[in-house]
C-alpha cells in the first residue's frame, strides 16, 4: 500500500482518482486547489489549498499539506489548473526536505501541452521537468501507472 498524494483543480477528478487508486489498495488524499470552496466540498476532498500556496517562497505550503507530501510515496499532480500549474506545482514539491526523491506524475487531459506525453523520467528530466511521469489522463489505467512507479522504485532501492 502506498501514500498517494493527489493535487488537482477539479474535485470530480480528484474523486475518480481517489476511488480508482483506493480500489487498488492504495492510501489516498486528496488536495483540491481551488479560490472558491463548494458547499459540499468536505465531504469529497480532505484538503483544500488556495493556489497561492504553490506560489509564495519556497516551503510556505499550509503545514497539514506539507506533512501530507513529506510522508508520500507517490504524488500525482494535474499539469493545468485554473490559477497554477502543474510544473509550478511540481518544482516546489522538489525544493521540499522531504519530497526531493519522491516520485511525481503529471496528469494531464491535454498532452499535447506537454512536448513528450509518453515520458519516462530520464527525457521528463532532460526536459527541465520536474516530474517522473507524464500521463494523460484519458488513456489511462492510473492505479496500474502507479504500480509501475512502485515496483521501479523498490528495484532501484534495492
């Protein structure tokens, strides 16, 4: 079973996510980025974070939600959002104590924005992205995207 942290702008998609990777036996929190929290927002999403959060000076993430991403073992984040995106989102994750190693998927419905859409980490990284993983979010089987990531990193740690 592995931490999952999901950070994406549109609650639906966070709740699929959260279902499918759950489903896989996974431990999942969701961050919903959003400016306006809906009524019935609690009861889909455990964390919100204004965009502004991603942002500011490194390290200045609510500190609920750097905990959250210093103990996972996979963070997955949507590459375009409203008021940040998901490279941003990603380049302050690595400047985090804690998350330097951590393994990060873009997920993203318009691949095409990204010049590799079937990226592995070498080319993501010779690309200046930071993120192991560039995957769209409509051809894909994400609990089966993140076992792959899984079983890499337990193959390189030994």
């Amino acid at each position: 079973m592995a931490k999952i942290v999901i950070i994406d702008d549109d609650a639906d998609v966070l709740v699929v996510s959260k279902i499918a990777l759950e489903g896989a036996g996974h431990d999942v929190t969701t961050v919903h980025v959003t400016k306006d929290i809906p009524a019935n927002h609690l009861d889909r999403c455990k964390l919100t974070v204004v965009p502004e959060a991603f942002t500011t000076a490194p390290y200045a993430f609510p500190k609920q939600l750097e905990i959250k991403i210093s103990k996972a073992d996979i963070i997955i984040t949507d590459y375009d959002m409203k008021h940040v995106t998901g490279l941003g989102v990603a380049k302050k994750i690595r400047q985090m104590a804690g998350a330097k190693h951590t393994p990060i998927i873009l997920h993203t419905s318009v691949p095409e924005q990204i010049t590799v859409s079937k990226s592995n980490t070498t080319t993501a990284r010779k690309l200046g992205i930071p993120a192991d993983r560039i995957i769209d979010k409509a051809n894909c089987d994400l609990p089966a995207r993140v076992e792959a990531i899984l079983q890499e990193q337990a193959k390189s740690l030994g």
